[in-house]
C-alpha cells in the first residue's frame, strides 16, 4: 500500500438531509457524496422527493451548505417550474396511454381494474377499500406497462439479429429504459401513461443498444430505422416527462 493510500484523509460524514429556507417554507434537501464528482452539485431529480446536492469525495459539508446559500434564487425558481405531484386517490386525474382518465373506485370490494374508454370522461374504475386502491393501481398500470412494453420490444427485434434475454418493469427516475450486457432490458412503468408512441419508441431505443451499446451515430441510425418518430418522442420526453414522474 502507497504512502499516500495509507495516510489518506477519510471524507467526513454527511448528514442524509437539511433544510434550506425557500421563500419561507423550509425545504428539505437530499445529500450524496460521489467520489466521481469533481465539484458540488444541485439538482432536483425527476422523482418527486425534492432537491439533491452531490457532494465530491473529499468535500466538506459546510463547502456544502455555501454551494446552497449561494444557488437558493435558482432552487426556488426550478421549485416553482416543477409540476404538482398528482396522487393515485379517487377523483385524480392520470393520463393513460396518452389520454386523460378519471380515478373512480366501484364500490365493489372484489374485480378487476377496468377502462371505459366511451364518452367524453373516460375513468379506471378501481375495486376495493380506499386505502388499497394506490396500491392496486399501480400494480395494475405496471402490468399493463408491461404488456405493452412486451409487444412493442418484440416487434422491433423481429428487425434486428440479436433478441433481449428478459424484460424487467421497474419504477426508475433517472431513465425511461435501460439494456444491460447480458441482453436484459429493463423500463420505467410510467411509459405506459405517455401515449403509445413514446413507449414505442422507448423500446425501439433499448433493443438498439442490443446492437449498438453506445449513442454513437450508428446507435441513432439504428434507432431511427426501427422508430422513425424518434425525434418527435425525445422531444416529448424531454418536455412531458417530468410530469409522469410526479404522478402516484
């Protein structure tokens, strides 16, 4: 062991939160130490926990604090731009494929979740107690996520030489998809509240990187032959993403 590895200075611990004062409401803010910083860094993340500052390896946490002080006029104005949080509650509202639909629970204790697409008002209508139907939702849109996303990756490696190992579902804020080396391709369940087009291209784009694992040119030639609106999709993404992050 060098010299230099053995007398190291161990970072000091950080607290896991702490407020900072947001036009008088106190705001609390997420801390992280990543030894691959190079400098400190302020975000609010897609999810809908509020604000993350990154700490580098060996940064203090009163460096810190300074680094919030000196950007709360940004994290106030980012926090207003920042779409409300929308609950999974009788009543909400919560697009589906694209679409607006009403949350309405049956009244039944027993039966499936279902879609009533006629009309001006579509709604999923939910069965249950009130305090189950957040949970019964969601396990509900996953499985219809996954359904879609089944399809729509399917079709587009019946286009390439190579197919995915599996497909998993998850609840991820930090991308819509992912593809691992071995071939398995995992997706935000959330996709499945963007209109079908957006989902599509989202499977198009991971089963491209079965190819192709990189963003290099021949990455996008690929993706846009297998989803020729993918341009239009990164679009929306970027400007409509944040709000599906923020629903449930």
């Amino acid at each position: 062991m060098s010299v230099r590895k053995l007398f190291a200075r161990k970072p000091e611990p950080l607290p896991d939160t702490f407020t900072l004062d947001i036009g008088g409401e106190e705001i609390p803010v997420r801390v992280t130490r990543n030894a691959r910083a190079k400098r400190y860094l302020l975000r609010i993340p897609a999810d809908s926990r509020g604000p993350v500052l990154t700490v580098p390896q060996n940064g203090t946490f009163e460096t810190a604090l300074e680094f919030a002080e000196r950007h709360r006029g940004w994290l106030a104005e980012k926090l207003k731009q920042r779409p409300e949080t929308t609950g999974l509650r009788e009543g909400a509202s919560i697009p589906l494929r694209g679409v607006e639909h009403t949350i309405v629970r049956t009244g039944r204790l027993r039966g499936l979740v279902e879609v009533t697409d006629g009309g001006e008002n579509p709604e999923i209508r939910v069965p249950g107690a009130e305090e189950h139907l957040a949970r019964k939702l969601t396990d509900w849109l996953k499985r219809e996520a996954r359904a879609d996303l089944e399809t729509a990756v399917d079709r587009h490696a019946q286009n390439i030489p190579k197919k995915p190992s599996g497909i998993t579902v998850r609840d991820t804020t930090s991308r819509w998809g992912s593809c691992a080396s071995n071939g398995r391709l995992s997706f935000s369940w959330r996709l499945v509240l963007a209109p079908a087009d957006i989902l599509d291209y989202v499977a198009a784009h991971e089963v491209a990187h079965l190819i192709e694992m990189n963003h290099g040119p021949r990455f996008w030639a690929l993706c846009r032959r297998l989803a020729p609106h993918t341009d239009e999709a990164r679009r929306w993404l970027k400007h409509n993403g944040s709000r599906l992050h923020h629903i449930g």
